[in-house]
C-alpha cells in the first residue's frame, strides 16, 4: 500500500513542479516524507523505492533544501543501517549524494547521522554499481568540506581503496550488483547523455569500470583541496595510478575518466614539493606525448593544459620544467600545431615559464621559432613569441643577440602599427622597452623607425599601452636633446601634455605623472623650455610638486625652477597655488 502511494506522491510532485516550478504542494512532501516511518519502512522494496524516489527529486536544488530540513536523511541513514539488501545501499547512496551536491547543511546532517562512515565500509565491496554510487557520494560529502575531507583522508584503507577503483580495468570479471539503475548521481561535471539502446553484456561491464574510475578519481580530487590531505593521498600511490590512467589508449576509456584523472593531478600536483617530483620523475613529459595522441578530444586536452599551465606559474617548478630540455622542446613544437584553440595552451605555459629571468635562457636557443611566430597570422603566437623575447631581452647579453638576430625588431614594429590587439601591443611595447634599456641598442631602434610608432602609441584610448609606450620614451630620451628633438617633431610634446592634464576618474594616475616626468626630463634641456612653457607645460609639473610622492615631488620642483627664469610665466606658476608647496618640499 505505502508502495502505491509513495508512487502517486512522487507523480504529483513532478506533475506540480513541471506546473510551477516555483511551487511545491507542502502537504504532498511532508506525507511523502512521513512514509519512511509508515508499516512498511521493513520492507526491502519500499525502502529502495523511497530512496530511489528521494535521489531523483534531490537532482533539483529545490528538493535538495526541503527534504533536507525534513529530516530524510536520518531516514536514508536508518534504512541502510538496517537493510542488508545492496539495491538499498546503491539507493541510499546515490540519493544521500545527490541530496549533498552543493549543499553544505546537508553534507553535515550526513555526517552526523554516520553516513559517511557507512559508506566508507560500503566501498570495500565488490559491487560496481555500488562502487560508483558510493564514489559519487563521497565526492559530494568531501567538496569543499574541510571536516569530511579530514576524516576521509585520515582513513589511509580508505584513500588505497580509492586509489584501487581508480586503477585501470582489467581484464578479470567483477561482481554485479543485483540491479541495473538506470538513474545517475548528481555531481559538479555530469553531463546528460542521449537514451541509447543497452550494449552487450561485456560493453555494460567496462562502462561500469570506467564509471567507478570516474568517480573515485573525482572523489580523491574532492578529499585533496586542502595541501595536509594532499600528502596522505599521495602516500596511498594516488599519483602513480592517476598517471595509469593517462597511459591508457584514449579509444578504450572514457573523455570523463582522463578529465577527472587530471583534475585530480593537478590538485595533488600544484604544489612545489608534488608538482617537483611529478616533473622529475617523468610525469609532465609523459603527459604532454600523450597529447599528441590523435584519439585525444579537446576537451581533455584542455583539461591537461590547464594542469600544465597551473604549474609554469609556479616560480619554483618554472625552473623544474625550464631545467628538461625534453620539455621545454616539447612544448616549443606545440607552437607548431595546426588547431589555433590547442596552440593557445602551449602560448600560455610558454608566456608562464619566460617571466622567471634563470629559465628564460633554456628558450633562447628556440629563438627562430619565436622569430616565425612574429609574423605568423596567430595572434596568441604573436602574444608569446613578443612576451617570451621581451623577457629574453632582460639580460644584456641577450639584448645584445636579439638585436644581431634576423628582423626582430622590425616585426615587432610591424605588429605595432597594425594590431588592435591590447594584449599584443603591451607586450611589443614591453620588448622594446627592454631591449631600449641596453645603450649600445638605442640608436638601432631609433634607426628602425622607433619613434614615430611610440608617439602614436600616446594616442592609444588604453593606459596600459600609454604607459607602455611612455615608459619607452622616456629610456631612449634621458640625457640626449637630438633625440627628444626626433620626439618633437612627431608631435610628443601635445601628447604628453594631454596625458598629463587628464585628472578625470577612470584613468590611472600613474600614466599621468609618468607623462609629466618626461616633460621634467625635457625641462631639463634649455632649448625646450620655452616651447614647453608656450604649450602648457607648468601645469604637469604642478602636479608633480602636489602628488604624495618625494621623487616626483623633487622632479616637478627642479622643472619648475627652470622654468621660473621666464619672467612672463611667473604669474601661471603663482597661480597655480603652488608656491607654498614648493616651500613645504624645499623644507623636507
């Protein structure tokens, strides 16, 4: 009877809620929930009925909170502590972690309840369904739930058991539960898939393998957010099986299977001393050969992407990865690749590994694949090649072989004057800057036609290219007239101004003053004051002597006093009210 009711409650709940989703009949709920104490809470069947029931509803949030707060968990937990049926566990599993995705009142009414130590005993069984289920649930419980993830990960029967699922299927047979759900636990990356007609037996049997290996990779993921769980799951050879799971030819597992087992890497690999010996025992150059398998689908390949690019920027493993000559071609030649969206990874682990100065030099003798990737009709590989050889240009021996190397600079200046791209133009502009800072080299980009690109710069609606730009400006002007003369007459000096006046909110003000710093520097030439005064020049250096900052404070007074031997421009600088703080500094 309670069977036959339980079925017409759940029909009205879903009928309700496909009325109204924002409408759940209370009455309807709170009789539904009152049948886990009716007469036939003894009987197997309706047991695994009520669950089953209970995991579909808690597939939507809205379920999840109110059978929450009506206490079906203590429920659930009672059925499976008395219940010797594994159609019950595999029930109360699923629907004690579809009722805990995202949902951290739950997660605590589970474990207070001992549900979490059932199922710890319940994935020492041989059932497959069950494995998965309970896999599931345990990833659910430990997801950012640093008491549960405690608790497991204390468990180290636990962590190897998980470990154990996560192993690639064998060949050997395995025990089946004594049903075939159709449903599916909820969890963060399930996907839906299309209804399909069932597969042969031995089909069903690996799918069932991987679905458990899915799981529990997951489930380890999960239990290692915080870096003390880490070390226990590494110590129970988590690392060692998950990089099995990459081994394994992309045509017999799952795309599921390789993304959990990745994600589950790089929360165990992120940090230094894991992600150190990962590279040097081999890992990260097996994984990026498997990369190159043709059966790999996008979207694992991002997945291993991302791992590598979570650990190029970590200044420590930088050097790790830099240090193998193997890796470093191997990421090198992704920049060869045809697929533009896989070539976008290798462009940014690239980026990553050349912005620690000690690695940049095991990418100096890929030069002339950088040099390509200048003129190439890829943006990002523009983007990497400009950031890999500005970061080259630190040194000076560097600065010194870049300039000698093919038509580097002329490239850049190419790419100046034509892209729209922000990113890129920060970058080239960065390189320049760089490669300006070496005396020798500033009269060869001069030569080359530097100035004019720089000046146009100036007229960028971006701060970051202005100050970019100004920074560059301002290298190549200090202590030489003829070339602040060049600047000139490409139309710096009503730019500069321009820059140094904008005090409106939304720009940076470090992009004005640097512009006021260069007209102190030309200030500091007589044969420039004059025109300097004529077009407003006082007024930037004004607010130099008012800014919070002694080195521009002393830069805008210097500029001014030289421009005070003007005696027609005495009367802009007096009022400008400046006066008093000249004094102020002139005592500091």
């Amino acid at each position: 009877m309670s069977v036959n009711r339980l079925e017409e409650l759940v029909n009205q709940l879903t009928v309700s809620d496909e009325k109204n989703s924002n409408e759940i009949p209370d009455k309807g709920l709170d009789e539904f929930v009152s049948l886990a104490n009716g007469a036939d809470v003894e009987n197997d069947e309706f047991r695994r009925k009520f669950a089953q029931s209970v995991g579909d509803l808690a597939r939507k949030e809205k379920y999840r909170e109110l059978l929450g707060k009506r206490n079906v968990i203590q429920s659930l937990a009672q059925f499976a502590k008395t219940s010797s049926s594994v159609d019950v566990f595999y029930e109360v599993s699923r629907a004690v972690g579809n009722l805990c995705y995202d949902h951290p009142n739950n997660r605590k009414r589970s474990n207070d309840e001992g549900l979490v130590d059932l199922f710890m005993s319940f994935i020492q069984r041989e059932e497959r369904n069950l494995q998965k289920v309970v896999c599931g649930a345990l990833a659910n419980l430990a997801d950012q739930t640093e008491y549960i993830q405690e608790k497991l990960s204390s468990s180290q029967e636990t962590l190897k058991r998980l470990v154990t699922l996560c192993r690639v299927p064998s060949e050997s047979t395995t025990t089946p539960s004594s049903s075939e759900p159709s449903t599916e636990i909820t969890t963060t990356t399930q996907q839906q898939q299309p209804q399909q007609q069932p597969p042969p037996p031995q089909q069903q049997q690996v799918v069932k393998e991987l679905e458990v290996q899915m799981m529990a990779a997951r489930a380890l993921n999960n239990i290692g957010e915080q870096t003390e769980f880490v070390n226990r799951i590494i110590d129970a050879g988590a690392v060692q099986v998950l990089m099995e799971i990459l081994h394994s030819n992309p045509k017999s597992t799952s795309p599921l299977v390789l993304i959990e087992a990745i994600n589950a890497l790089t929360t165990l690999c992120v940090h230094y001393e894991h992600g150190a010996a990962f590279i040097e025992s081999g890992g990260l150059l097996e994984l990026l050969e498997q990369l190159s398998h043709p059966d790999l689908t996008f979207d694992v390949h991002e997945a291993a992407c991302s791992f590598i690019v979570d650990l190029s920027e970590n200044d420590g493993l930088k050097t790790k990865i830099t240090n193998n000559t193997a890796i470093v071609n191997k990421l090198v030649s992704g920049l060869s690749i045809s697929d533009e969206q896989k070539k976008k990874n290798y462009t940014k682990i690239l980026s990553n590994l050349s912005l620690s100065e000690s690695n940049v030099q095991s990418l100096f003798k890929h030069l002339s694949t950088f040099i390509e990737c200048l003129s190439s009709e890829d943006l990002n590989a523009k983007y990497t090649a400009s950031t890999v050889i500005g970061n080259l240009a630190r040194t000076d021996d560097n600065c010194v072989k870049i300039m000698e190397t093919g038509n580097i600079v002329d490239l850049m200046l190419n790419n100046l004057s034509t892209t729209t791209d922000i990113r890129l133009q920060c970058v080239t502009l960065g390189a320049l800057r760089n490669l300006s800072l070496l005396p020798s080299n500033k009269g060869k980009l001069i030569a080359k036609g530097i100035i004019p690109q720089l000046v146009k710069a100036l007229d960028s609606e971006n701060d970051h290219v202005k100050y970019a730009s100004i920074g560059t400006i301002k290298i190549l002007s200090t202590a030489n007239p003829g070339v602040c003369s060049e600047f000139i007459e490409n139309g710096l000096y009503s730019r500069l101004i321009k820059i140094a006046s904008k005090t409106e909110e939304g720009h940076d003000p470090r992009v004005q003053y640097e512009a006021a710093r260069i007209i102190s520097v030309y200030a500091s030439f007589r044969q420039f004051r004059f025109e300097l005064l004529q077009n407003g020049g006082t007024a930037s250096q004004v607010a130099l002597v008012q800014s919070d900052y002694v080195v521009l404070q002393h830069e805008g007074a210097k500029a001014l006093s030289e421009f005070a031997a003007y005696g027609q421009f005495h009367g802009e600088i007096q009022q400008s009210g400046v006066i008093r703080r000249l004094v102020s500094v002139s005592r500091e």
